[in-house]
C-alpha cells in the first residue's frame, strides 16, 4: 500500500502509471494548466525577484571576469548560446515517424563557462549570493563597490571560517565546489553512487571534500542537510528547496528573451515557445520555467523530460502528490546514464509552485538517450552528456508547432575517453 492506496487503486486512477512503471516512454500533458495572469500575482516569488537576482549577478561581473579569463569575452556574464539545430530533425523524424513543425534551437548550457552545465546558473548564483551577504555583513564591501575586491586575500580569509555543504548527482556539486573554492571557503559534497567519477576528481583536484554514498541522490542531499543542523559556520545549498537557487536559474529567461530578440525571433500565443528541461530533482528546469512564464506568459508552453527509470517530476505533477511519492514507491528503479536526473523523489517546492504552469512533461529511455548523442555529434557536431540529450526529443514527443528549444543541461566538461564510450555505446544501438 502506498498512501493507503494499492497499485491497482493508483493505475486505476492514473492510467499512464502503468507504463511507467514498465519503464516505456510516456507523455503527460498538465490539464491543471492555467493562464499565467491568473497564476503568477498569487505567487511568493515574482519578477522583481528574478530582477534583484540579475542585478546581484551584473555587480559580481567584474570579479567573474578577473578570476575566470574564459568570461572576460562576456565581461563577466555567465550565459550560453542559442544555436539553431538544422539537420537533427531528420534523426528525430526516423525515431519517432514525427514531422517537427517549425525551428528548433538548443540552448547551450553544455557550453557554460566555468563548470560546463546549466547548473553553473542556479550553483554559482547562490554560492555568490552567500558569499555577498557575509561580505556586507562584515563591512568588507557596498552594494556599490568594487566586486573584483572579491578576489583579496582579505576576502577569502574571511570566507575560509565558512563551509559550503551540498548534496548532488554530479553537476551541482562541481558549480558549488569550483565557484567556492575560488572565493576561499571550505566546500565538502556529499555525492550519490551514480554520480560520475570524474566529476569527483575533479572537485577533490580543487580541494573540495567529497564523500561518496552508497545510495542515491536523496540519501547524499540529507547526510548533506544533516550535517549543517546546528553549526552557525556552515551553510547547506538545498537543490530541493533552495529559493536562491532557484532565482538564480530563473535569470536564464531575461537572457534568452534578449538572445531571441537579437535573432529576430517573435514569440506570441499564435507562434508559441516551446521548451523542453531535463529534470533531475526540478530546482534547475523549475527555475528557468518560472522566469519563462513571467517574461513569456502564455506564449511559452514549458515540459520537463526525465529518464523512464527515474520520472518523480512527472510521476509528484501527474498524481498531485510531488514530494509525498518516490519512483521506488512504485518499483522503480532510479537507475539510468543520465546521472544529473537520476533523482526518485521530486522537490516539492518546484512541483507546488509550477502545477498550475507547467505544460506537461515526457519520459526518455536511456536507449533514446544514447541514440541522440551519437546523432547530435554526427549531425551538428555538439558534443553532450547523456543527462542533456533529454529535451532533444521534446518536439517529436509533444507534437506542437512553434518554436522549439531544447534546453541542453552539460557536455563540456566530460573527459573524453569518457565521451567516446558514451559515443560508441550510442553509435551500437543505432
């Protein structure tokens, strides 16, 4: 029993359910939808806190450019591409016999400066928003001042008494360790089993802690929170519940908004945006959907896309109950390669605040994933990890017309000998 429910009771009541738990692609289209004007007032979180959020990112600017050269191109500003996709349509069309109905873009986060992912948004933005609080707290800075100063020994002396603590599958931990090891605090990530190998190295290569768990994701996140209860020194970044983080992500959407515009673009209900988020736990594609129905509105229709091993997101939206239900709940098994999403219980913050926003959501096997990899790097010559090929399959899935964009989540970073295995895996199955 589950909830006082038996699993006929819940396939009864939620017939898509049953595939699910058979691990077979499914699509769940929200008939909770209702219109942004009528959702968004009633709101605890709004524009103006996506505003104060971009302008907290523009102060910190100068110190990003002078300590990450690879932003000075940017001046300091942490953003990705918008690249127009023109011949993976045709891979799309010959797995799913879908005709996709008008352009299609991915969004390059893959492509992020400093830790290669689309959490180097909501991460970074935290660690920084942290960081300035307990500068302006000491009187080692104005809101006005000079944020290169953050770069002074002054500074990471102070910020050395301090320990940053996370939980994660890979990509938030890396955000978080590189960003806060560079400002001078301690960082210690506690890191599920399917995290990557590398992306541990690679944190203890920069000096951050990592303790590895033989579990998943919500184990590593409340050994994490756990370990912060009651030390005044030591702050736990929560990618479950995190409102900072998620403001962070949700900046994404003014930038994007600019980046349309700059191509000409126009977005209107009769020619709809369309974006598809990979969705591990939610805070990331929960973030960047909230800002995109607060700049879009109705003109955006916003799904998460989640691995068929692991869907909380759409399995906490579909039956109402976000947090309260876990996949393995209902016998699945929370493993797949698309470690960054491989979560079983979904944030009940994000599914709360975006049930009445979210278009809908869609399942990918692992199989899918693979496939599109391979065909990416063949027909576009971008190179991701298996985590961000999820959106890629958005359009064929929800057969809308409109503009599409894909939201990438990383790729960059990924070693590799490591990349050429997931490459020659997707190249075997095609």
């Amino acid at each position: 029993m589950i909830l006082n429910k038996s699993i006929e009771q819940w396939q009864n009541e939620f017939p898509k359910l049953k595939n699910m738990m058979e691990y077979k692609e499914v699509l769940w289209l929200n008939d909770q939808l209702l219109p942004a004007a009528q959702i968004l007032p009633d709101l605890s979180l709004g524009e103006q806190d996506i505003l104060d959020a971009e302008a907290r990112l523009k102060r910190f600017a100068p110190y990003i450019a002078h300590v990450f050269p690879e932003t000075e191109e940017q001046a300091g500003i942490i953003e990705s591409p918008l690249t127009e996709l023109t011949h993976i349509q045709d891979s799309l069309k010959q797995q799913s016999s879908t005709e996709i109905n008008g352009s299609f873009y991915l969004k390059e986060d893959n492509k992020l400066p400093i830790s290669g992912s689309v959490k180097a948004r909501g991460g970074i933005y935290e660690v920084l928003a942290f960081a300035e609080k307990l500068a302006l707290e000491a009187g080692l800075i104005t809101e006005d001042g000079d944020y290169k100063k953050f770069a002074d020994d002054e500074f990471k002396q102070h910020f050395s008494q301090y320990t940053l603590v996370c939980g994660s599958t890979g990509n938030l931990g890396l955000s978080i360790g590189i960003m806060g090891a560079e400002l001078g605090f301690n960082v210690i990530i506690h890191m599920s089993d399917d995290a990557r190998k590398w992306k541990k190295d690679m944190l203890r290569s920069k000096g951050v802690t990592v303790i590895e768990h033989s579990d998943d994701y919500s184990k590593a996140v409340a050994e994490g929170r756990g370990e912060t209860v009651g030390d005044p020194k030591s702050y736990f970044i929560d990618d479950e519940n995190s409102i900072t983080l998620f403001l962070g992500y949700a900046v994404a959407a003014i930038r994007l908004k600019a980046q349309l515009q700059a191509e000409n673009i126009n977005i209107s209900t009769e020619q709809p945006l369309n974006v598809y988020l990979p969705c591990g736990v939610g805070g990331g594609p929960g973030g960047i959907a909230f800002g995109l129905k607060v700049v879009f509105g109705n003109a955006v229709n916003c799904y998460f896309a989640e691995p068929t091993h692991a869907p909380c997101m759409t399995l906490g939206l579909m039956t109402g109950y976000h947090d309260k239900i876990s996949v393995q709940d209902f016998g699945m098994d929370n493993v797949t390669a698309a470690d960054g999403l491989a979560v079983g219980r979904a944030s009940g913050f994000v599914g709360k605040l975006l049930e009445n926003l979210i278009s809908g959501s869609y399942t990918v096997s692992d199989e899918n994933l693979f496939k599109m990899l391979a065909e990416m790097d063949d027909k576009e010559n971008i190179k991701l990890e298996p985590s961000a090929l999820a959106g890629v399959s958005g359009p064929a899935a929800v057969k809308k017309g409109g503009v599409h964009i894909a939201w990438s989540t990383g790729g960059n970073m990924v070693p590799d000998a490591v990349y050429q295995e997931y490459y020659k895996q997707g190249k075997s199955l095609i």
